[in-house]
C-alpha cells in the first residue's frame, strides 16, 4: 500500500469509526455489530502502525488507552470554571426565582436539568478536535487528563457539522451503575476495599495512571455547558446552544425541561426526587439554569458561582444506630474485613444490620468505640457507610475498636504489603475459612456449577477431613459419603460469625447426587475452570479473556507478565496475579490432578460458532425462569448467536429477556426507559428457533 493509499484509508476508517461511535453512544442507534466494529478498528490500528505519520489524536484507536501518564499537569483555565450555589428547600429555590423576577423584565424561562453525581470536566476544541480536557481543580487551574478522557466513548474526539473554530464544553464525568457494580465485584473477588460509591470511583479512575485501565473502566460523560466568546451572537438560549452540540456529537441529557413557573419546576424537581433510583447513574440534585444568554449576562456572577443558576439537592437520608460490636472476616485470599455490627435500623427503604469498616485505617480515622452512636448513610445509595460519631452520645469508659493483630480463626500473625491498607492472613493452606472460601467458589454457580454441594455439605467435608482443596472433590466416592452426618454450626455469610445450627446428612439420594453433579462439571467450559480456579483478580470477564488467548492452560501456565500485558484487558496487576499463583507448586500439583480427572483445560470450538450471528450488536438484560432454558443456557445462546448479556437495564440495553418470576424492579425500569420486554418464544423467532406446540403451547 503507498502513502497515499493508506493516507486515504485511514481517513475513510476513522470518519467511519467516528460516526459508528456516535450511533451506539450518543443516538443508540448502532448500525453494524461489534464484531464489524472491531475489525474495522483493528485494520485502523494496523495501518497507524505501519503508517505512523497519520496518526492522528483524533484517531478512534487512542480510545482504547495504553498510554501511561506518570504526572498530570496542572493548567490554567481559559473560562473559570465556577461552583453553583446549593439550596436543600423548597423556600430557598423560591427566593432564587422572585429575586431574578425582581431583576429581570419580561419574559423568564428556566432550564431545568439533572444534577450529575460526578466529577466536573472542561473539554476543549479546536477546528472540532478534542485538543485538551481539564479538571475543575481550584476553578481557575486544574489538572490536564486529556489521555484519560479520550477513552471515554461519549466524548467525542472529532466533530461534525457547523461547529465554532474554537469553544469549550462543560460536562459531567459519571460511572454509571452498571460499570460501577462490575468494578466493585471484581475488587470484592480481589478481596480490594470497595469504592463507596459511583462518584468516587469515576474520580479515582480519571486520575489512574494507565489510561488503558481507564478505558476498561466505562466511565461516561454527559455535558451541560458551551463557553465560547461570542456564545450569545450565535445562539439565544442555553438550550439552544445544547441541541446545537449534540448534532455536533456531545453526549446531553434527554432529562431536560423548559419551566417558565415555580409550579413547573418544583414538579420537575419532585418527580425526580421520586424517579432518581431508576435512572443507569446517580443524581444527587436538579440544576436551575435562566436559558436566555442575554439575562445570563444581565444577571452576571459572584466571586464563586453564576447569579442565573442555582443546584437544588436531594437530601441524603441518614440515621444514627448504635455500633454493638465489630467481626473480623477472613476472605478466601485472606484479607481480613472488619464488619460493623450494628442495631438494626431502617434506612433508604431497607434494614439496615452491618457496614463494612473497610480496612484499620478507616477505623482509626474515626476513632470507633463500643457503643458509639454512629451515622449511617448508604453510599451512592447502594452500601451501607458509616460517615460520623456522635461524641456527644459516647459513653464514659467505652473502649475502642482496635484491629487484630492475628488471624481471628487460626492465630497465624497477621501481614501487610507495601502500599496496602490491608492486613492478610498468610496461612492460606490451613486457615479454614480460606480453604473453604476457595472450595466454595469453585462450586459456585457461574463456576463448576455443582449445585449439590449446598450450604454446609462442604463445611461437613471439610471436618472429616475428606476435602482440603478442590481437586479432593473429584477423589469422593459413594462409600466415602454415605452415611456422612453431622450437626454444624452455620455462619452468617457477611460476617462469618455463627448464627444457626443446621443436621447434615448424606443419605444414599443426595451421595449420588453429589456424584453425579461432579461427573457433570467435567465438561464445564475452559474459561469456567479458570475462574473457578480463584486466582486473585481474575474474575468471569478476566478468565474468558485469558482463555480466548491463550487457549490451554499450560499456555497460561509458561505465559510471562509480558506476554500476558500484551493481551488486550489484561494489565500488570492481573499478569502478576497470574504468574504468581502458577510459580506456586502446590496449584500446579491441583491443576494436574484436576485434569486427570477429566476437567476442561482447553479451549473448544463451540458448535455454536458457526452460527449466524444474528443478534450481533444487541445486548440482552435475562431476568426470570423459562421453558426450554436454565438462565445459564439461555445466555450462552445469547452469546453463541453475537450478542451480549449485560447484568442490569440501562438506556443502552437493547432487550429485556423475560421469563416466569420477572423481578417487578426490572419490569418498572424497562418500561421507564422504552426497553423493549420480549417473551422466550419472541427470543426464539429472533434466532430462527421452531418449537412444537406440545413442547410451548405456541406455533411458529
């Protein structure tokens, strides 16, 4: 290919790319499968590669991140990037709209929008180039974290259409919930501390180092304001100029509302107090904004925030309850959680038992006594948090909490590395409560699958000392289990603290069962088995990537960190993970024994491959119980025919899969957001599946 030729190709694949991107985010609309997606991008990275001098920052391949950003540069903002004035009433609100009538002739109008539970953003752009986005900072500088940005797909690198020479957008920088549940999960396999809630965890993102875990990450962003010289020459209103900048590519909000009376905005502002729990992201308020540019500047500002805007914010309910006492869990890695006990009280519609204390220095950060009467909020609305003491209500000679200095199950000292917050038990091979946590998650459902092995049969295996790791599973035969029984204590699964006593007995049904489901996992697919597995940080998503590229364990096995980094999704941390547990002898000798029993080691051509792919580019929320599927099944048919499951409904779920027993929340939300609600027989004509009427009671 000659210069010229790929100048002209690369061209046309990043126009083409560009405008994909902005189908699927912006308008959700997307017009090819991911898969075509993918290629397309693929044949773009190559010939950047081969053609480095058209590279360009605009390039859709500098989404995917890679690069490392040791120092985030601290610039000056061209427009001060001020605060909004905040009001927690309904009189504070009415004050702000009779003082503007009282400064203002004619006709007032409002724009009432969300406010976004994120962190603030300034996106510049030149000749429609994303060229440089900043931080808010202190207002007038922040920190430059334009490499970070790019791999957000709702900021759009390049635009089109009518756009100005030069402008900046201001915008909203979230994790939506899905990406936040999906990022909390994988720290809680890890056994890391868990992000508090979703603004938290988008800050800390945008401020990582490597930009390709950044990327991994989904943050997303939504912009609410253009600052430009001139702005009010060429647009009239707020709004205007906002409809203007989604044709141009920005990703705004269609939770927007003209008010032009206090009637109109307080039903904006009630009804999404009411709704806020169903949106995909975390609002905590409404923005008020005078939509018309020339009362803006009549209006102007004060040192610190804009006389024509005001953020009313929802009020985060809170209660006090007592701190009773504090349990010391032990994951199946080691790490050692403190859990608050505390007494039950009712918060956010739920009641409220226990929040995690996170880590020594969380307990000493505020000062935690016995007794203390403590504030509790629900972080993002989702964890329960402990945010305060109420020194006033501490009783005279209450001792403090202090964090164990030995593993509260088995004695052995406890260690911290370097960096960590957390305190670990080393003794990982004869520390109960971590050989039964590997052994339990090696049974699970989305693991080995072995249902039989339900709550305390693998606590009983483990006190007649039949199981010590899981390649023990597959050495029980019927004579070692029948007859098995015994009273155990059953533990609490939060705090591992006892709660009930429970009779288990393995009569001859549920020995052979226990059989029969273990001969059954043995054609668990590779993936599933490398999950299964519980090597630290390596949950579903990281195992299918690893077994999708490597294709055997014994290539996972010699793979070094670096062959393992240059794997797309697979960063340092994960590859030393990886290799540390393969240097360990004793995992090598359970991978042997586990494949000479006959588990899956290798990855396999599914029959399904050669499928159509003909729900390529849709993605499937599953809720419910079907005919002619497990959930499990039905997922795996979803992925086999190109689409993807996705764990909760957001603006971007194409399909809500419905069977019997649909969780009602879901059906709201669906409904809410105009998802369309299909039946099992609706899925299987999507796919080209024909049934007989005495298997569904339907007819194709």
């Amino acid at each position: 290919m000659t210069q010229d030729q790929a100048r002209q190709r690369i061209a046309e694949l990043s126009e083409e790319l560009e405008q994909h991107n902005y189908n699927y985010y912006i308008l959700a609309k997307p017009t090819i499968s991911d898969y075509e997606f993918d290629m397309k991008l693929e044949e773009l990275a190559r010939l950047e590669k081969e053609f480095p001098e058209f590279l360009s920052p605009a390039s859709p391949t500098q989404r995917v991140g890679g690069g490392i950003t040791k120092e985030f540069k601290t610039v000056e903002h061209r427009y001060p990037m001020l605060s909004l004035s905040n009001s927690y009433s309904r009189e504070e609100i009415e004050e702000f709209i009779n003082r503007i009538k009282k400064s203002i002739e004619g006709e007032l109008e409002f724009c009432c929008e969300l406010k976004f539970d994120g962190l603030s953003i300034s996106l510049q752009y030149e000749n429609g180039l994303l060229v440089r986005a900043v931080t808010r900072g202190d207002g007038t500088r922040g920190d430059d974290v334009t490499t970070n940005v790019r791999t957000i797909r709702t900021v759009p690198l390049k635009l089109h259409g009518d756009f100005p020479e030069f402008f900046e957008m201001r915008g909203e920088i979230v994790m939506p919930f899905e990406s936040f549940n999906r990022l909390n999960e994988a720290r809680a396999e890890a056994e890391e501390d868990l992000f508090a809630n979703p603004r938290n965890a988008a800050a800390g993102t945008l401020k990582l180092q490597d930009s390709k875990e950044v990327a991994r990450r989904k943050l997303d962003n939504y912009c609410y304001y253009m600052m430009m010289d001139g702005l009010e020459n060429r647009y009239q209103t707020h709004y205007e100029s906002l409809m203007a900048a989604r044709k141009w590519g920005f990703n705004i909000s269609n939770f927007i509302a003209l008010c032009k009376s206090t009637e109109e905005i307080f039903e904006f502002i009630d009804y999404w107090d009411e709704k806020r729990h169903e949106l995909p992201f975390a609002i905590d308020g409404i923005v008020l904004k005078v939509n018309s540019y020339a009362q803006q500047r009549a209006l102007g500002y004060t040192a610190k925030s804009p006389k024509w805007a005001i953020a009313y914010k929802f009020k985060a309910e809170e209660v006090e309850t007592e701190l009773q006492s504090v349990d010391f869990q032990v994951g199946r890695h080691g790490t050692i959680t403190p859990v608050a006990n505390l007494a039950p009280v009712q918060l956010a519609g739920t009641t409220v038992k226990r929040a995690t204390l996170n880590n020594e220095d969380f307990i000493h950060q505020f000062d935690l006594h016995y007794g203390d009467t403590v504030t509790v909020v629900k972080g993002g609305e989702i964890i329960p948090k402990i945010i305060g003491v109420n020194l006033d209500k501490r009783q005279e000679g209450a001792k403090p909490v202090e964090f164990v200095k030995t593993c509260p199950i088995c004695g052995t000292q406890l260690v911290q590395n370097e960096g960590e917050a957390a305190w670990y038990c080393p003794n990982s091979s004869g520390c109960s409560p971590q050989i039964r946590g590997r052994i339990e998650h090696f049974i699970g459902r989305k693991a080995m699958n072995i249902e039989s092995l339900g709550e305390g049969k693998v606590e009983l295996l483990y006190q007649e000392g039949l199981v010590r790791n899981v390649a023990d599973l597959y050495d029980l035969t019927f004579e070692k289990l029948y007859g098995l029984e015994k009273v155990i204590t059953i533990e609490d699964e939060f705090s591992l603290m006892p709660v009930a006593t429970r009779k288990v007995s393995f009569k001859e049904k549920t020995a052979q069962n226990i059989l029969d489901a273990l001969e059954k996992s043995k054609s668990v697919p590779f993936e599933r088995v490398l999950f299964a597995l519980g090597i630290k940080f390596v949950g579903e998503s990281v195992a299918k990537v690893l077994a999708k590229a490597l294709h055997d364990i014994d290539h996972i096995i010699s793979a070094s960190v670096e062959e393992m980094t240059e794997i797309n999704e697979i960063g340092e941390k994960i590859a030393l993970s990886v290799r540390s547990f393969f240097d360990d002898e004793r995992n090598i000798e359970i991978v042997n024994r586990l494949k000479a029993k006959g588990l899956q080691f290798a990855i396999t051509e599914q029959a399904a491959s050669d499928k159509e792919q003909v729900l390529a580019g849709k993605t499937f929320v599953v809720s419910g119980v079907f005919v002619n599927y497990s959930r499990d099944g039905i997922k795996e048919t979803i992925e086999a025919y190109g689409g993807k499951n996705v764990g909760s409904i957001s603006s971007k779920t194409d399909y809500v899969l419905a069977g019997e027993k649909m969780g009602p929340e879901k059906r709201k939300k669906a409904e809410f957001l105009g998802i369309p609600i299909i039946t099992e027989a609706e899925f299987d004509a999507m796919i080209g599946v024909k049934r007989e009427a005495e298997e569904t009671g339907l007819l194709f």
